[in-house]
C-alpha cells in the first residue's frame, strides 16, 4: 500500500501546509462574515481534509449569501 513513509517529504510537508492554511482561512472567512458559532466547526473541519470543506464552504455559504 502507499504508506506515508513512502513518499517524499516535501510532498508531506505541502499536504500539511495546504491543510492547515485551508482551515485558517475558513476559520477566519466564517468570522468575518459573522458566523461566530460556527467558526471553530468550519476550521476544524477544513483543517482535516482537502479539498472537499472548501468547495461545501463556496457551496452552502458563500453562494448562498450572494442569492
């Protein structure tokens, strides 16, 4: 199977990076629009995986907003 020890480094220090960005900025998108209680919830989730909280985020908040 693909273990992580398996591949290069840079390539799991990238995946980390991509990750932990991807949930800051959900973190800090959802409280600028003043979605506080559900700031931590988005953060959290975006900091698990890639890319799917992102594309939910554009689909069930952002482009809900703009209708």
């Amino acid at each position: 199977m693909n273990d992580i020890s398996t591949q290069p480094v840079w390539l799991v220090v990238l995946l980390i990076l991509l990750v932990l960005t991807q949930g800051i900025f959900l973190f800090l998108d959802v409280r600028r629009k003043g979605l506080g209680k559900w700031a931590w919830f988005w953060g959290i989730w975006g900091s698990t995986t890639l890319p799917l909280p992102s594309l939910l985020y554009w689909l069930l908040v952002i482009r809900h907003r703009r209708r």
